[in-house]
C-alpha cells in the first residue's frame, strides 16, 4: 500500500461555550505516518479524556505532537473579541476568520480539516481542498491533535483565572471550569452578590437569567466592553493594577479582585 506522505492540516477549537474566559484554537500539520504514530500513542478527541487527571493526560502528549508536527499554532480569542462579535450575532464568522487566519501562516498543506461542518463550510469557497466535518477529531489525527492543543491552552488559562479567585472564593471556584454548570453559577452568584457586577473575565454576551434577581431587571453587561482592545489581561504573571471601575450609577459595595495590566499570551 502506498503511503503518500503529505501534510494534512487540522483545526479545532476550545472553549466556545464557556461563561467565563477566552476561547482558544489550534492548527496542526500532520504527514500520514506520525498522524499513525500519534493514533497509536492515545492522541484522540480531547473530550474523551475524563476524570481528575484529563488535564494532566492531555498535557503528557502535548510533547509528542509537538515533536510530530510540521506545524502547530495556537490562537487566543479575548473575551472583549468575542463580546464585540457576539453583539452583532458573529460569534461563527469570528471563528472562521481565525481559523483562516491560521490556514494562511501554515505550510501548504495536501489537505485542510476543520472540525464543524456547519461552522467551517464557507471556508471551502477559498481553499477548494477544505473539508468540515463534524466530529472530525475522532476521523483524523491532524484534528485531535489540535483539539488537544487548544484545549490544554484553554485549561492552562482557566487555572489563572481560577488561581485569581481562590484565595477569596475558595472551593466555589474550584470546580466548574467557566462552563455554565452548577458549579460555575455558583461562583458567579457568590461573586455578584459581594460586588454588584460581573467579573471582568465574563462573556457579556452570554445569558444571564441565573443571576437577574441579584443583577436587577435594568442591569447592563455591556457597559464596559471596549470597543478596540482587549478587556483585560488576564495571563499576566503580576496581579498589581489599578481596579476596575464600578458601573454608573452604581458602585460596588466592596473593592473588586484587583486585575492583571497586561496580556501575557
């Protein structure tokens, strides 16, 4: 059997439907044989891996993606990005030029695939050798590969966020990992009620019933989205910033978590 040993790229993303933090996608160039050899070595889906130890089981193959790969980049989509986009329902175009974006600074590639059919179809209308699939970790390597990438990023940077919370919020911000579960609702509850606003790293454009009757039927979440830059640095290693402002007409009861400065990405 001949094996034409061609790069195929794969895109995937991490953290679309979070209610706190940044999204995250990856691209990686795979030739057929080290696709193989990642197959064999327990590169998949990312959301297969579960239990306590997912992170730390994804991050043990980071490595050996990196040392497979022709390719690989990774893509941070602020919160503040997403907000903007999500304002004018383009949550999918933001996405796409991402991911285009990726394409453009890769190697020429033998074949693209991009996980969402849906999502990435347009996309085929420029590079006639796309393919979107839905599911399409669990079909190519290249895929899970990138799956696996982003989602490492994205719970590396949820552990910064979490870590920023913890000394005053404890175990309510321990679990949940910004997704919009119990654990997560919780958090944001206990979080609203001591300030009378959202945390800057909220997506403002998500759904906020679960919280209205602490927020009031009048609450704005988008009064301090900016317009061009991004909404705060999350991953900088120094926490020491000056405090967010409070909404008009209406300032926080006590000082908020003090902030990042700058973005360290």
């Amino acid at each position: 059997m001949i094996i034409h040993d061609e790069l195929i790229l794969g895109i995937d993303e991490a953290g679309r439907g979070p209610v706190l933090g940044p999204m995250v996608m990856a691209c990686v160039a795979l030739r057929p044989r080290k696709a193989a050899a990642l197959t064999r070595a327990g590169v998949t889906d990312s959301k297969r891996f579960a239990g306590p130890n997912a992170h730390e089981a994804r991050l043990a193959l980071v490595p050996r993606i990196l040392d497979a790969a022709d390719h690989v980049a990774v893509a941070v989509i602020d919160v503040a990005e997403i907000d903007r986009r999500c304002r004018d329902n383009g949550l999918n175009r933001l996405e796409q030029e991402h991911a285009a974006r990726l394409i453009r600074r890769a190697p020429t590639c033998r074949r693209i695939v991009c996980d969402g059919e849906r999502l990435f179809k347009p996309l085929a209308a420029t590079w006639a050798h796309l393919e979107a699939l839905n599911n399409g970790e669990s079909q190519h390597a290249a895929v899970a590969a990138a799956s696996i990438v982003a989602k490492v990023r994205r719970d590396q940077l949820w552990a910064k966020i979490r870590a920023r919370y913890a000394p005053e919020f404890g175990t309510l911000v321990e679990h949940g990992g910004g997704y919009t579960n119990a654990a997560t609702r919780a958090f944001l509850r206990a979080y609203i009620a001591r300030y009378r606003h959202l945390p800057p790293e909220a997506r403002r454009s998500w759904p906020w019933d679960f919280a209205r009757d602490l927020l009031g039927e009048r609450f704005d979440p988008w009064w301090d989205v900016p317009e061009e830059q991004p909404q705060l640095g999350l991953f900088a290693k120094s926490l020491a910033c000056s405090p967010r402002p409070a909404p008009p007409a209406r300032a926080p009861r006590t000082r908020p978590p003090r902030r990042p400065s700058s973005p360290s990405l």
